[in-house]
C-alpha cells in the first residue's frame, strides 16, 4: 500500500480565500484523522471519522472549518475564509479498527503546508 | 484530556552515544505510539508499545502501564536519528511537545 497520501504537499493562499486539504487513508482502514502541528500548540487533532461518520469535532477550531469523507478512500478539510492564524502544517492519519495487538496503530500522510499570506 | 510530558526537550548527542526519552501520562491508557518526525517533517512510526517492551534494530521502548510512563531508547545514534520525537497516548493520539534530538558527527 502506498500509504497515506495527502494533497497538495504545500499550498499558498491569501487570506480570505478557500483552502481545501485532500486525503487518501490506507485501503481497508476504518478511522481516519485530522491533526494540525503549529509551534504554538504543537500536534493536536482536529477531528476523526469511523466508516465515513464524524465522530467527534471538538478538536476544530471554529466554523470556518469543515471536514467531509464522502467515501471510505477520500476525506477532504475546508478552511473558509482562510486566516494567516491558520498556518499550519496539517496531517491525516489513518488506522484500522481498534483492539488487539497491532491494530490500533495510527499511520500518518506526509502533511500539507499551509501558509496564509 | 490526558496530559503528556517528554523530557528532555533537547538533547544533543555526539555519533555513537546512547540516550534515554522519557514520556509521562497523566492517566491510564490503552494506545500509546512513538513517533520520530525527521528533518522534512514526516512523522515516522517507531513503537506501538503501550506495555512492556520492545525492540527495532538500535532503538527499542519500555512502557511501565502502571507507573504511566514510556522509554525510548537509542543507542550508537547516527546522524539520520536527528529530528523530533513524540510520544502520544490514547485512541485519539494526545502528543507531548516532544524531545529534539541533534546527533553532531
């Protein structure tokens, strides 16, 4: 498998501008996560499905953002309008159901870049 | 939410030398990961340990459930083992701030 795969690797925008973050989790795996790494705060989740539910989204900073999974292989995170507060490098992650020995292992994309001019 | 420190926050070491990490929890769990993010940034995962011990080539880990910590051990460090590591707890991944690790050839 390839992993998980997140688009695009860095993305440059202004503000006020819509930013939409892409994700791809490990085929066969039920939970898919959200995070976000800034100095500040360091690496914090934001929100995470089960089979394509939202799950829990306390994690979201405010209603500019939005997350979906329409399907079991793509997940997508909005920032509408995008703010420079909102530089980050943003990470999906990925495992598969919890319990036993193994599978509660959370695989990370490479994260997304995002500056906000 | 769960509480999670790491200690040092900063470690340089010279090629060749062995370290310890530590990582305290503030409550009982069931998951725990270590990760090194590597200078490009990828969080690369080391351990799935959250009991007992166990190892992967130069590195391994120790977790004592218990006692609500976790060890992470490096020993002959090379130049590639630079970067940060991370310990994070619980199903949804609480992270500590993680210990910055400088291996000078």
């Amino acid at each position: 498998d390839a992993g998980v795969i997140q688009s695009p690797r860095h993305e440059v925008t202004e503000m006020g501008q819509e930013v939409t973050l892409r994700c791809k989790p490990i085929s066969g795996h039920d939970y898919l996560f959200w995070y976000r790494q800034t100095m500040m705060r360091g690496l914090e989740l934001l929100i995470y499905f089960n089979n394509n539910v939202p799950i829990d989204d306390s994690g979201m900073p405010e209603d500019r953002f939005s997350a979906k999974m329409p399907n079991a292989s793509f997940s997508t995170l909005k920032i509408q309008p995008s703010e420079p507060r909102d530089s980050a490098v943003y990470f999906c992650a990925s495992s598969s159901v919890p319990g036993g020995e193994g599978k509660n292992i959370q695989y990370f994309g490479a994260g997304t870049r995002l500056s906000v001019l | 939410g769960i509480q999670v420190e790491q200690s040092p926050p900063d470690l340089i070491l010279q090629e060749g030398a062995n370290s310890t990490l530590r990582c305290n929890f503030s409550d009982s769990v069931n998951n725990l990961q270590w990760f090194h993010q590597n200078p490009w940034g990828q969080l690369i995962n080391l351990f799935y340990i959250p009991s007992g011990t166990k190892q992967n080539g130069r590195l391994s880990a120790t977790t004592v459930a218990t006692e609500r910590y976790s060890l992470l051990y490096i020993s002959s460090s090379q130049t590639t083992d630079s970067g940060v590591y991370f310990c994070a707890v619980d199903y949804k991944l609480s992270f500590g701030a993680g210990t910055t690790v400088t291996v000078r050839a």
